[in-house]
C-alpha cells in the first residue's frame, strides 16, 4: 500500500474542530461487526465518535481535526476484514428521508385521532341505541371535532398538496376525490354537531387518512430502502485515479475528486475513470461498457477516450474534459432528451382510473341530492345523503389497491435482487410482449473468462493461472481468477507488451502471446474454433497450451432465454458489436432476430419499428449506448455493472451474474398487475353495493366506518398475495458481486 | 355522569403525551437504525469509557 488515498472531499468539517466521514461498510454480517467496527476505530487516536448504522451499513466517523487522514480510517477497517467506500448522501436520498419521516408523523397524528375519536364514537353509537342523554352526545362531538380538525389540518397535507398540484396542472388524480370527499365529511360534521343532531362523520374521516396514509408510509418506506441499498453499491463501485499534480508528483483520488482540466495517468489493466483526451501514450482500449463493441481501439496522443472503457497495452496519460463533448456522448445526450420527453406521456393506471372514477362519484352524489329533493326530502335531508353517498365512495380501497401491491411486489424483486426505480414500472413490466437483449455486458458477463478451460490439461492450466497472477494485463486477470493456489510464483518479469515469465522447478514458463510462447502453430488451430475470441498462450517447459478468452455468456442465458421463449414473449438481440461477434452468441441462444454494429440512433429506430408494430418492448441493456434504447423503450432493465447514466434510465437495475432477474422480474409483475386489477375490482364491487345504500339513506357513520374498514382490510389481504412464491435468491443483497466491485485503496 | 367533563380530556391528555412522546422519539434519531438497536442490546461493553 505505497499510495495512500486522498479522501479530502468527502470529510466534513464541522465548527467544534472535528471533521466527519461517512463510510459505507461492505462485509457486515453480524451484530459482532458493530463492536468490533467501533471500538477497533476508537482505539485509533483522535477519533471522537465512530457509529455503525446497522440497518443501511452506513458507519459515521468523527475526529478531531488534523489527527488523522482519512484514509487511516479505511484501512484501519480494511485490516479489521471490512471494505469501506466514502459516501456522500445524495440529495435525492435527503429529500426521500425527510419526506418519509414527514409521512411518519402525519401518519402519528391521524393515528392518535382516529383511535380516540372512534373510542368517542362507539360511546355515541352504543348511546344512541340505549339511553345517552343530548347533552353528552354534543359533548363527544364537539370533543370529537376539537382532535379532528387540526388532525386533519396536519395529517391531511400529503393528499392536500398532491391534490392542488393535479388541479393546477389542469389533471385529475386519486387525490382529488379523497380532498373533496375529506373536506365535505368534515364540513357536514361539524354543521351537524352545531345542530345537537344525532351523527357525524368525524370518525370516518381520520380513519380514512389514517389507512391512506399507512399506504403512502408504506410505499416510500420500501422505496427508500431500495434507494439506500443501491446508493451503497455506488459507492461500492465507486473507482479512484492517479492525478498528475503540477509538480508531476502522482496522487490516488476517488473520481468524484477530479475536475476538468486534470491531468490522469491510467496504466495496463486499469479503467478509465472519465471522459477525456490522450495527451501521451499509445494503448489499445476495450470499450464495451461504452458501445458494446468488443473489438479494441487503437488510441494515440489527441484520441479521444470515455469514462468505462479499459486500458489494455500501455500506459496514457489523458486530461479530463467536461462531460457530454465526445461526438457519442452528444449523441447519446441528444437521444436521451427526446425519448424521455416520450416517455412522461405514460400515464398511470391509478390515474387513469381516478380520471374516470371522480366525475362518476360527483355526479352519483348530485343525482342522489336532486332525486331526494324531487321526491319532497327537506334540503337538509338531501345534502346529508349526497354527503353520505361522497363519503362512502371516498376511494379508500381505490386508493389503496395499487400502493399496495407496489410495496408487497417491490419487495419481492428486492429479495430476487431487482431494485425498482419507478413505481409504475409494475403495469408497464406487466404488458410487455418484446424483450430486446443487447449482448455485451447484459447476455454476456461484463467480465473476461476463459472458455476453453475444459480442454487443457488440469495441471497446466492450474499452472497458467498462478502465473497470471503476476500479470497486470487485462486478459491475464480472467485467467488469474481460476487459481486455486492464489500464491504468484518468485522472481516473475513481466516483458512489456508480450507476457511474464519465470523459472519453475528449473524449467522455464512463459504466459503471454503466443509469438512470445513459441506457440503460435497451436494458436491458429484453436482460434479457428472461436475466431472472435483473444488468444493466451502459455509454455512450461516442451507443453504448451492455448487459452482463449472471451466474455462468456451469464451462466444461465441459455436456459432464461428458453424459458421466455416458451412463455411466448419474442426476444431480439439489437447490438453494438460487430456482426461476426453477434452471430455465434444469437445461433447459441437459439435467437433468429438479431441485429449488430447498431448505433444508438439505430437502437432507437428498431425500437421504433416495433412500436409501430403495436409491440410492448423491455430493454434490457447495460452500455452507455444503451441509455437511449433504455429510455425508449416501454420498460428497461439493466445489470448492475451497467454504466451510471444507463442505471439512471433504468426502471430496474438487477444484481448478479444470472440472467433469472430479468425472468423473475416480469413474473413478479404480471402477478403485480393482476392483484391491482383484481383489487380495482373488489373496490368497484365495494362501490356497486354501498352506492345504492347511501342512495336509500341508509348509510349511519357505523355503517360508514364498517364499509370502509372492511373494503380497505380486504384490499390489503389481496395485495399480500403479490408476495406469492419467492423466487430463489439467486443474488440477495447481501450476496454482492464482487467481480463488479472495484476495491477502493488497494 | 358529570365525571366524564374531566375523565375524558384527561383520557387524551394521556393520548397526546404518547403522541408527543413518539414525535420526540422520531426526531432524536430512535428510528434510524432499528435492526442495530435490536442487536445492540445484547452486547454488554458497549459503554465505552
């Protein structure tokens, strides 16, 4: 560990003197890791205070300032077998925490005043029926409306502004409905409590905004923990560069440190962090995360390099320009504006209802009103029934029934290990009849593997991956990965630009290219079986052997594929690479609808003409020319390993090495979708029923109250069902990637 | 039944005291970390001196 990293930016420096770090903790497991995270970092000096949260392994540490470099704190944890990665709180995350603590209180609030307000209200119900006396009835309504309306006042707002933000865009949503039915109810009340009369509906009232409320509680309590856990693998992946300071001297900084204008140095084997222009040095770069292209390209001094791609030969020193200049990236920026503008057309099924369910629940309670006037009720009468009718059909079950299944399903993608980024994602995930692959990183691993390994010799290829080991070259560290014995070989040297050799038991042993191993006549034979695929040679002694090395497809494409297939959904590959590339991955996968080399204007184009076609397209893709197709398309998923802008337009982003996610994913939604239509449904019944009842009169606040109680429980037992069979975690969050996750300070 | 003029208020005074109780609860932090609190609890050292 000769560098040490510089973590300034992340430290806060607060006015007491101390400074402030927030980690997030990979590796915790058990309670044990508290104390021993805490006092471990305690015994440092000059640490004040040092808290782990157990719950989104986030660990706080404080020191007093000038006592302590920050990176002491990482590698303090890195020595106790913890890998920590500087956080910084997004401000999308501060705004969810304080919205959910908001929805908690207003959530306290409406539960206080609707328990005592119905233990008002059973008194006045059995009353009623016995021998309650005028007066302590008025007594307990006023009483009642006196914790009412400031419940109301307060507990209301989330449904209040909601409402005056619909209205003032000139839509409707299910808000709308709730704040009219809510202020007319209160309304009447107290009027009737004003009256001496026999019943009011404060008890309907704040038990209504207390279901709703637990709904909306719900639901961005299981987005916030969704959110908490994918911004922690951010910053799990989060990578560091060598800066070149003016002086020439060479710092390690996190990415998120480096400016425009900096100068970086990236060596063999290691990724580009930003978007940049070669100053020196020439290098063959792998940009597939980039355009899926798998193919190198040959970069020199004033070539222009992306953010993702990997250094292969030789070392480069580039400056960092602003993000967005490179011709792709204005492309890709250009496409993104337009398709997203698209997208915000979708509307939302509970919107969609609520747009039709207002209008016919206001005029239900006019006619109500006209027919009882008509019929030579006094005006009071009629309001109070048409008031009644608005009460009852105040969408409680509406409003609940697609909240719900959302929480329950997204709870069953977290354990399948799908992270949802958009809560309608379920009905637009539900409809798909199209899945479009794109092929590099998504059908295949991000990562290099060796495909031939079955055919060598099991003694030699042990032997070739320990001696990859000491190599720092790309290719080498695919191999290096299957060694077993994970100790590198002595007195290794590395020639550069053709491999490593050593000497072994007295006999020479050579990995690298296959010129430099001597092995050239092997090569070509075995390239002939996979002509895309990078050749390693390697010699020990008179044996020689040939590795190939390729990115592998997901280790259960083949069988996800089928099942989908079977299922009857059509599935494509639209692709960056070249053609030659694509074929054999699309014949293995049994795909006849395949297209390669596409840009991402084509991606859009092809997207289009399924469109057109009346198809409801999922993207799954994971390249920065992806993150237009990803917008574009009816609905997207990405791996995590996926670029940052791509995640960012994804509906969902999937953990792991398997393609199952994807599977269980549309499972999961269409069982979603089917419960929301479902509980629409009981809702509708609910209404069909208690309509006619409050049309007669015959709806008392003990009816109310049962009605609504009863219709909200039903809809919420329904929605449990979303949680149905959980798929095999096949990568639970707890189980991470690791070959996605870079290691910081290494 | 004149004893329900101060029983009941008294019987929300209480309500609103654990109200009040929770709010404070929520705003000092008692709710960020529930599973840790959960394990915390069965570990003896964890006052440090």
């Amino acid at each position: 560990m000769a560098e040490t990293l510089d973590l300034s930016i992340y430290v806060k420096r607060q006015d007491d003197g101390t400074a402030h770090l927030d980690l997030a903790v990979e590796g915790i497991d058990c309670a044990a890791c508290i104390d021993e995270i805490e006092s471990g970092l305690h015994r440092l000096a000059g640490v004040v205070d040092a808290r782990l949260n157990y719950t989104n392994h986030r660990l706080a540490v404080e020191w007093r300032d000038g006592e302590l470099a920050p990176a002491q704190v990482v590698e303090e944890l890195q020595r106790l077998g913890y890998r920590a990665h500087p956080f910084l709180a997004r401000l999308v995350e501060e705004e969810e925490d304080r919205r959910a603590k908001w929805l908690l209180r207003c959530l306290a609030v409406a539960g206080f005043a609707s328990m005592n307000i119905m233990l008002l209200a059973v008194s006045v119900w059995s009353g009623n029926v016995t021998d309650i006396t005028p007066e302590t009835r008025d007594f307990f309504h006023w009483l009642a409306a006196l914790i009412a309306l400031p419940a109301v006042a307060y507990a209301g707002q989330p449904f209040f502004r909601s409402a005056m933000n619909a209205l003032r865009n000139g839509r409707t949503n299910m808000d709308v409905p709730i704040v009219i039915g809510i202020l007319l109810a209160l309304t009447v009340s107290v009027v009737e409590t004003v009256n001496s009369a026999e019943h009011t509906y404060f008890d309907s009232v704040v038990m209504l905004l207390f279901f709703l409320l637990c709904g909306r509680y719900l639901d961005q309590a299981m987005r916030r923990k969704t959110r908490a856990v994918a911004s922690n693998l951010a910053s799990f992946r989060a990578e560091v560069a060598h800066r070149m300071e003016d002086d020439g001297e060479i710092v390690l900084v996190p990415t998120a440190a480096l400016k425009s204008g900096d100068r970086v140095l990236v060596r063999p084997g290691e990724r580009i962090v930003a978007d940049g222009v070669v100053l020196a040095g020439n290098s063959e770069v792998d940009e597939s995360l980039v355009t899926g292209e798998t193919a190198h390209r040959a970069v020199r001094a004033e070539s222009q390099v992306y953010a993702g791609s990997m250094n292969y030969n030789g070392t480069l020193t580039l400056r960092i320009t602003a993000a967005g200049k490179g011709t792709l990236l204005d492309d890709v920026e250009r496409l993104l504006e337009n398709a997203a503008a698209a997208k915000s057309r979708y509307v939302r099924l509970a919107d969609r209802v609520a747009k039709v369910y207002a209008p016919v629940v206001h005029t239900a309670a006019a006619i109500t009103a006209l027919t009882w006037i008509a019929t030579g009720a006094s005006i009071h009468d009629a309001l109070i029934t048409a008031i009644a009718v608005l009460i009852i059909t105040c969408p409680c079950a509406l409003a609940l029934a697609v909240p719900v299944v959302q929480v329950v399903a997204s709870g069953s993608l977290f354990r399948a290990g799908v992270f949802l980024n958009t809560g309608d994602a379920f009905e637009r995930l539900a409809k798909v009849d199209t899945i479009v692959f794109d092929k590099t990183g998504t059908l295949t691993l991000p990562t290099m593997s060796v495909i031939n390994a079955g055919d060598l010799e099991p003694d030699l290829l042990e032997a070739a991956c320990r001696l990859a080991l000491s190599s720092r070259h790309p290719l080498a560290s695919a191999v290096a990965r299957m060694a077993r014995d994970r100790r590198p070989y002595d007195d290794v040297v590395e020639e550069p630009g053709q491999g490593v050799r050593t000497v072994v038991n007295g006999q020479e042993m050579r990995l690298g290219s296959p010129v430099f191993c001597g092995a050239q006549g092997i090569a070509d034979i075995t390239t002939q079986t996979d002509p895309v695929a990078s050749v390693i040679a390697f010699c020990w002694g008179g044996k020689q052997a040939v590795l190939l090395v390729r990115q592998a497809l997901r280790p259960d494409a083949r069988l996800v594929l089928q099942n989908l297939r079977e299922h009857g959904f059509d599935c494509r590959i639209l692709s960056g690479d070249r053609p030659e590339a694509v074929a054999p991955i699309a014949a293995t996968l049994g795909i006849a609808a395949w297209r390669g080399g596409c840009k991402p204007a084509d991606k859009i184009e092809a997207l289009e003409a399924l469109k057109a076609e009346g198809r409801k397209v999922l993207m799954v893709g994971d390249g920065l020319n992806d993150a237009p197709a990803l917008a574009a398309a009816h609905v997207s998923l990405s791996p995590i390993s996926a670029a940052d802008l791509t995640q960012a337009h994804a509906d969902a982003v999937f953990l792991g090495d398997k393609l199952k996610p994807v599977q269980d994913t549309i499972e999961i939604a269409r069982r979603a979708h089917g419960l929301m239509l479902q509980n629409l449904g009981i809702a509708l019944v609910y209404n069909l029923i208690a309509v006619p009842l409050a049309f007669l009169g015959c709806v008392t606040p003990l009816v109310a109250a049962l009605a609504m109680s009863g219709s909200s429980t039903i809809v919420t037992l329904n929605a449990l069902r979303a949680r149905g069979r959980t798929p095999a975690p096949s990568a639970g969050p707890a189980a991470q990637p690791q070959p996605v996750l870079a290691a910081l300070g290494a | 039944m004149e004893v329900l003029i101060y029983l009941v208020p008294m019987a929300l005074l209480l309500g609103l005291s654990g109200l009040a109780a929770f709010m404070w609860s929520l705003k000092n932090g008692q709710y960020d970390d529930v599973q840790g609190a959960a394990v915390r609890v069965l570990s003896d050292d964890d006052v440090r001196t």
